[in-house]
C-alpha cells in the first residue's frame, strides 16, 4: 500500500505542529498533494480508468477548496505552504 500509517505520521509531523495533528490545514493539504502526485502516476499508465480519474479531480477541488480558505485566513502560511510542497509555479 502506498499510504501506511508510518507515511501519514511523517507527513503529518512534517507539515502539521504534532505527528497527531491530522485537522490542520496544512498538514490536511500535504496529504492531499501526496496522494493527488501518486494518483496522476497512476493515471499516467493507466488512461482509462475513469473512477480514478474521477477521484482525482474530486481531490484536487478538496486540496484547492482548503487552500483557499487558508489564503483568506492566513496568507503568510498559505505561502509558507505553497513554497513548501513545491504548488503554483
């Protein structure tokens, strides 16, 4: 499995104040970009697999939908965010 319980810990500890800091913002955005970067591979190899797809596209309104939240809340973490996980270029 791509996404153990180790991966979302390190994710989380990373991005988040605590390794148990799952309702974040920012650490609930990280988790998204990680699992939307291993479903575009996915996608990648496999072209007709349309639920994939769908969820992919679902994901990505979730991640942009809390991105905006945060900009209108805090821009300083919203760009501290989209420097780190390497967003907008």
């Amino acid at each position: 499995m791509y996404l153990d319980s180790a991966k979302k810990t390190e994710i989380f500890t990373e991005y988040g104040q605590s390794a148990t800091d799952t309702g974040s913002v920012e650490s609930q955005v990280a988790l998204f970009t990680f699992r939307i970067k291993h479903l575009t591979e996915h996608l990648k190899k496999n072209h007709k697999d349309f639920g994939t797809a769908r969820a992919l596209t679902k994901m990505v309104g979730r991640r942009r939908k809390l991105l905006k939240y945060l900009y209108n809340k805090d821009i300083n973490r919203y760009r501290a965010l989209i420097k780190a996980l390497g967003l907008r270029k």
